[in-house]
C-alpha cells in the first residue's frame, strides 16, 4: 500500500524531486544488473551509454525508476514474442532536438528546441495497439493483469518534475521506442 501510495504522488507531482547533477550514462549502468533481473530468461538487455554526457539536474532515483519502468514494460511487452524471446536497448546520447521532434512528446513538447540528454528505450515487441495507445499513460490503465499499470503514469510524474520530454512510437507487431528528453544542467 504504500508503495502504490508512493507512486500515486510521484504522477501526481507531489514528491519533491532532489535536485543533484546526474551522468544519466552512468547511473543506468550501476543499475544494470537490476535491469537485468526484471526481463524474462531469453530476453536480452543491452546498453548503449554514451561516455562524458553532461550531467542533467534532478533526483537520481526517480529517474532511474523512469528508466526502470520503460525496460520493465518493453520485456512484458516480449513476453508473448516466438523465437529467441527478444531484445531490449537502452541507450543514451547527447542530442540537439528539433521543433518537429518535440511537436509529437506526449508531455513537455512547448519547450524550445535545442540541446538535451536522450535516454531512448526500444524493444522488438508486440507494439501498441491502436485502441491502447492513447491511454498507455493513464493511472491503472494496463493490458496486463489487475493490479498493473501505474508504470507510464510515474514516468510522466518524473518528467514532469524534471522539465522532461517524452515521445513515442510503436506499431503492433514492430515493438515500440521512448524517448525522453532532459535538459542538461547548467
């Protein structure tokens, strides 16, 4: 209970965020093998970190449970795919980020383009199908069983609080990619 409570105020906006200078490269790296531990046997991680990123401004355990959950629902999203169980990427980069690239974020896409740090999460899954994709980011909404679905909810919470972008793209059947966008620290 007070874990869903917990994730309840981060969507909402009401956790405060601390506010340290992050290497996001290097803070998915340290939690690689918990990563690792949240996708079935068969699937398979793999990290793209970019080196020397400059640090983004923001609460590193909230941005690592941002990370945590995309990689949580791409593997259930290749649970259900024939052959060798799928692959999952994370990758990070530095990015300069065009108008047209922001006019499709779910949240975050009225801020001026321009330099930002990229965390991108991609599988070969299932994709979203067209009746799912606009409510993935609703609190309780899943495809999954009862007791799901608050994991997009508290990635938007996150990046709400972190002046963040997000945007995504997935066709059923092609698997799905999200990208988040994070202004890098002054």
């Amino acid at each position: 209970a007070a874990d869903l409570v917990k994730q309840m105020l981060i969507y909402a906006g009401r956790t405060p965020a601390a506010a340290v200078p992050i290497d996001v490269s290097k803070l998915i790296a340290e939690g690689e093998a918990v990563l690792r531990s949240s996708l079935s046997d068969g699937v398979r991680l793999t990290l793209d970190l970019a080196a020397e990123l400059p640090p983004v401004h923001g609460d590193p355990s909230q941005l690592y449970q941002t990370v945590a959950n995309l990689v949580d629902n791409a593997g259930e999203a290749l649970e259900e795919v024939d052959g060798d169980g799928g692959h999952v990427q994370v990758r990070t980069r530095a990015v300069t980020v065009s108008e047209e690239e922001f006019a499709r974020a779910v949240i975050g896409g009225d801020q001026p383009p321009g330099e930002r740090i990229l965390i991108e999460v991609s599988d070969n899954g299932r994709g979203i199908d067209g009746d799912s994709v606009g409510r993935i980011f609703e609190p309780f909404f899943s495809t999954k069983f009862t007791g799901r679905g608050l994991g997009l909810a508290v990635v938007l919470g996150v990046l709400r609080q972190h002046n963040g972008v997000l945007a995504f793209e997935s066709a059923t059947g092609a698997g799905s990619i999200f990208r988040i966008w994070l202004p890098p620290a002054e």
